[in-house]
C-alpha cells in the first residue's frame, strides 16, 4: 500500500503543450526513429500536409510545396490563408479550428482541432506564416512556446500558408526521413486528388487517372485483365487480379486519409467483392479463391468519421454519416451494380477472372490435406515453444493483432537466440529462432510454405496464413550474423516475404537489425561501432590503452551487451524495393539460375575490406 499522502497538491494541470510531449503516442501514435513509415516524424508532415489538402478539395490552391532538408521540414499551400488574428490559436490553443462547421469542411481528413498542434508542441522549431489579403503573420515556437512573433504586415505573395519545423530530437531520438516513405505518401495525395500538384525537392508528384494509376504505378507483375477503375458519388475504386501471386492487396483509404490497417469500408469492400462475383458467375464460389492475388484500392468519403486511433490508421465508423446509410450497403450496392455492369460489357474480363478463380480453388483442394497437417505441426510446436518465444501482448493469444508496438526477431541458433531472449523486452518483443539455412523458395509454388517445417511455422508464428490482416507483429525483424552465411540467410528469408507476402516488404514490415561490428573500449569508456569508420573515431577518442575486440556473429554478444541494440537505440535498416525493377525481375537476377550474369555482376561490384576502409 502506498503511503504517498493524497492531497490537493497531487491534482496537477498540465497545459496543452505540456500534455501532447508527456503522452506524444496519444497524438501521433508510436514515437520511432523514421525507420518505419507509421513512425511518428511521418505522422508530423502528413498532420501539415492534411491541412493543405483540405484547402485543395474546397478549391483552394492546385498546388503543394514540400521541402525537407537536414531534418527541416518546409510545407507551403496556396490556398486562403489562416485569418491573421487566429494564426497562433490554430497552432496553440487545442479544439480550435475551422473544421468544426461542416459546411466548410464537410469531409475533412481532421476534425478535432489536434493535428497542428501536436507538430508544434513536438518540434524543437515550429514557424507558421499565413500570407492573405495582402498582409501577413509570422510566429516562431520552441517547443511549443512563442519566441517570435511578428506583428501583421503588407506582403504582395500569393496568399497561402506556409508551416516549417523540426522534430525535437529529445522525443524521436536520431530519426531520419527515409524518402521512399515521404514519396509513398506524396504520390498517394496525389492519387486520391488528380489534378493536385506536389512539388517535393525539386521533384514533381501529379496523377490524371486517380486510383488507377496507384495500381499500375505499384503492381509490378504481370496482371491478368485490365485494370478495372470505377467511379460513384463519394467512392471510387480499382482492381484486377494478378498471375503467380498468392496475397490480397489492398489499398484504403477514407477522405483522403491512408488506412493502412483497413477498417469498416475495406472489410465491406473484401464482402462485396465476393458477393457480387458469386451472384454474377452463380456459382457459390469459396472467397479465398475469388480474392487470391487481388489487387485493389478502395476511397469513400464520409461525414464525421470516426478513427480507432489519433493516426487515423483504421476506420471505426459504421455510418456513411450520423444516422444515415451503413458503410457495407453503400459499398456492397455500389460495387454489386457497377462491377456486375462492368463483367457484362467486358466478357473477356470474366473469362480471365473465371479461370483464375477455378485455378485458385482447385489448388487449394489439392493443398488441404498439407495444410490441414502443416497447422496441426504448428499448434503442436506453438504450444511447445520450440520456435516462438512470444511476447505478453500475444501470450496465450496467438491471433490477436494488437501489433502497434510489437516486434519480432527472427534469428540463427540458439546462442543468438539466447542472448535477444534474455534481453528483449518480454511485453512486445518476441524472438523466432531459425534452425540452419531456409529453403530458397524462389520458382516454388506456395505449397512448400506448409511442406517446409521452417516456412510453415514462421507463417504461423506472424499469423498472415489468410493474409497480413491478422498480422502480430508490426516490426519483422532479420537478426542474423552480419557475415556472408549471415547475409545468405536474411536473402533467403527475403526471397520467401517478396515471393509469398510482397505485402510485408511493401508495406514497411521487414526489417534488418544492425549489430555494432566491434566493441572499443578502456576501463573508463566502451564505444560500439557499427563500421570501420565509427571504430576509427572510437579510437581516437578513447586514446592510447584502447582494447579492440571484432564481433563475428550475434552469438558472441553477451546478453547484458545485448540490451544496448535492441532497446530504444535499436537500429533498424528497413527493406525497401524500388521501382527500378519489379519484385519478379529481382527475385530472378539474386535467386534464380542466371549464374554467369550473377558471376559478372558480383565481380563487378566487388569490394575488399581494404577498399572499404579507403573509401570511408
């Protein structure tokens, strides 16, 4: 029992400022360090971006400038410009903005007047300048604290506002902006609003076609049918199916705003799918064969939506607005008219989707006895603990997909595995430990994924059998040795995500976990350095005396050394394809049997350590 006495002294206030840095993941959800693209530096910029989108769909500025350099991060619309005496309230005073009358927003992105706020209250540096009617205002925060205000004056600039600020690194740590993810979300505004420009440094973002050119712009294998794009008041949507693909694919998206973890609208939409093409083929087909390797992109605007969450990542609302239409019967009447017009008028359409989907289910009734024996091997081996040390989110729970924070290792040995088990974080951490190498799963079909004891354990272990819905862990994480038998094992692993769960990799799940290459140290100091430049500097600063010792693998990190790379310093390095080439064209360069091109491309590319340290 606690005998802190409890007294009028104990009730504290805390300002609005105060509140938002205190509780940060209450406001822009998980802090992290810019290595996954929920993390919350991208939060920050899409909070700012919002606003200036909001502009754009009332009819305001047909363009968007986004600058981030070094950390510094520049927005400017062009639309009307904040009214100058209520530049500060809108960025400091919470519950306070336009978007609370519905006849201005209607179908606004961000309704509860925290979005700007929450930048400001998070940034080491925060300016605000609004430009209208001639005259401007100017106000510079440090924390959220004015130390800048400048009175209104004239400006002949186009009117508009334009937000710059730095996230404090006291809260996100050493974070970084990685550009794929800032791009990502760039061409998705641009996506959902054709005829939007975005100017992002230097580089121009527009779209003409909407959600059609998301799917042609992501889709990198070959696709069975054109591309399918239909249009309705308040929805739009895209799909086709795609060949030697085994995952759904989905893209969601709700006034403008990502949901990446789906929501009543998607999971209407995935209901609606199956029902209509059931109605249309009549033939009550299974709707895990109707939507294998469907690709697809869903956008509905509602009035006051309602999010799970503050990062509007998930949709709660089961309403198309306050009393009104259901979400599912808009969607499934929307879809059930206008794909079932759209298979009339395209025959050959339907011919292709037809043979994909009797193709789907006649090798799924091929595969059910080795799947009904591969889950069977995995609840026994699951209830064991022989692979799966899980963490207390999961425990007992093997389902649940309350991932937000969660992280799961995936190593080589037991000696690693020991040494992350013993020191990770027993309430969102788990650790799968691997036994040899993986099969190279390139050029097989899925059914080696519950013929191999490994693949099928792991696809249980992250709970995707049915796809990345139910997934528990929001961070995959590669732990291997950082040698050339290491190395193999995390393509290996990668080759089998690309191959079976692109989603994974595309969607920022997969990461690899950087381990320091040597410990530099004197009885005063210990450095861990990650490169041969970093154990340069650590020498030089511990001076004479310096003990030197070259990690070879994660085996021979102890334990209580372990704590200091997996912890809130943790580095991560996420795995990210480009759009030079396709995932397909990828795979078979690095995994298939090109060798002699391989050879080249090896020799060419060749580095010796002495050319390493040279360079660096």
């Amino acid at each position: 029992m606690s005998k802190q006495a409890y007294t009028e002294d104990s009730i504290r206030s805390l300002d609005w400022k105060e509140h938002i840095r205190l509780r940060p993941g209450m406001y822009i959800g998980k802090v992290g360090d810019g290595s996954s693209p929920d993390d919350g530096v991208y939060v920050l910029l899409k909070e700012v971006i919002d606003n200036c989108i909001d502009e754009y769909v009332m009819g305001h500025g047909k363009t968007i400038e986004v600058s981030i350099k070094n950390n510094r991060v520049s927005v400017r619309d062009f639309g009307r410009g904040i009214p100058l005496g209520k530049v500060i309230d809108c960025v400091s005073k919470i519950n306070t903005g336009a978007k609370y009358d519905s006849k201005v927003f209607k179908k606004s992105v961000g309704l509860n007047g925290v979005g700007t706020k929450a930048v400001n209250a998070l940034s080491s540096y925060f300016k605000i300048k609004s430009v209208r009617e001639g005259k401007s205002k100017l106000v510079e925060f440090d924390k959220g604290i004015i130390f800048n205000e400048e009175p209104i004056q004239d400006n002949s600039s186009r009117k508009g506002t334009k937000v710059t600020f730095i996230p404090d690194e006291e809260l996100f740590g050493k974070y970084r902006f990685i550009n794929e993810y800032v791009e990502k979300m760039l061409w998705n505004y641009c996506y959902l609003n054709p005829g939007l420009t975005l100017l992002y440094n230097g580089n121009k973002f527009i779209s003409k076609n909407g959600l059609y050119d998301l799917l042609e712009r992501d889709i990198d294998s070959e696709i069975l049918y054109p591309i399918i794009q239909l249009k309705g008041e308040d929805i739009e949507l895209a799909l086709t199916h795609c060949k030697n693909q085994y995952s759904e694919q989905y893209f969601s998206f709700v006034n403008g705003q990502h949901t990446v973890q789906g929501g009543t609208h998607q999971s209407s939409f995935r209901e609606a799918i199956a029902k209509t093409i059931r109605e249309f083929y009549g033939k009550n087909y299974d709707a895990v064969d109707i939507r294998q390797a469907v690709y697809a992109a869903i956008s509905i605007k509602i009035i006051e939506p309602v999010f799970e969450s503050q990062t509007k990542t998930k949709l709660g609302s089961n309403e198309m607005e306050p009393g009104g239409i259901t979400i599912r019967t808009f969607v499934n009447d929307f879809i059930k008219t206008q794909l079932d017009n759209y298979l009339h008028k395209h025959p050959e359409t339907a011919i292709s989707l037809q043979k994909k989907i009797q193709q789907a289910e006649h090798e799924r009734k091929a595969m059910a006895g080795v799947k009904k024996l591969a889950r069977e091997r995995a609840r026994k081996a699951n209830l064991h603990n022989k692979k799966l040390r899980d963490c207390r989110v999961h425990y007992n729970d093997l389902k649940k997909s309350n991932r937000a924070d969660t992280t799961i290792f995936i190593t080589e040995g037991d000696s690693a595995s020991g040494s992350i088990t013993k020191t990770r974080d027993v309430s969102t951490q788990a650790v799968f430990s691997l036994r040899g190498k993986p099969l190279n799963s390139y050029g097989l079909n899925k059914k080696v994924v519950y013929e191999n004891e490994e693949f099928n354990l792991l696809q249980a272990a992250l709970n995707i059998e049915e796809g990345i819905e139910g997934l528990r862990y929001n961070k995959i994480v590669l732990a291997t040795d950082a040698d050339v038998d290491g190395m193999h094992i995390r393509l290996l692993l990668i080759t089998f995500f690309l191959k079976f769960f692109p989603e994974l990799v595309k969607e920022g799940h997969v990461h690899i976990l950087e381990t320091p290459l040597f410990r530099v140290r004197n009885k005063k100091k210990t450095f861990y350095s990650y490169s041969e430049k970093e154990k340069i500097e650590a020498i030089e600063k511990i001076g004479k005396n310096a003990e030197i010792t070259r990690f070879k693998g994660l085996g021979e990190i102890s334990p209580s050394e372990f704590k200091h790379f997996i912890g809130k310093n943790m580095r991560l390095e996420p795995v990210i394809i480009g759009k030079e080439a396709g995932i397909g064209e990828i795979l078979s360069f690095y995994m298939g049997k090109n060798t002699p091109e391989r050879q080249k491309f090896i020799i060419d590319n060749l580095k010796v350590e002495k050319d390493i340290t040279e360079d660096e």
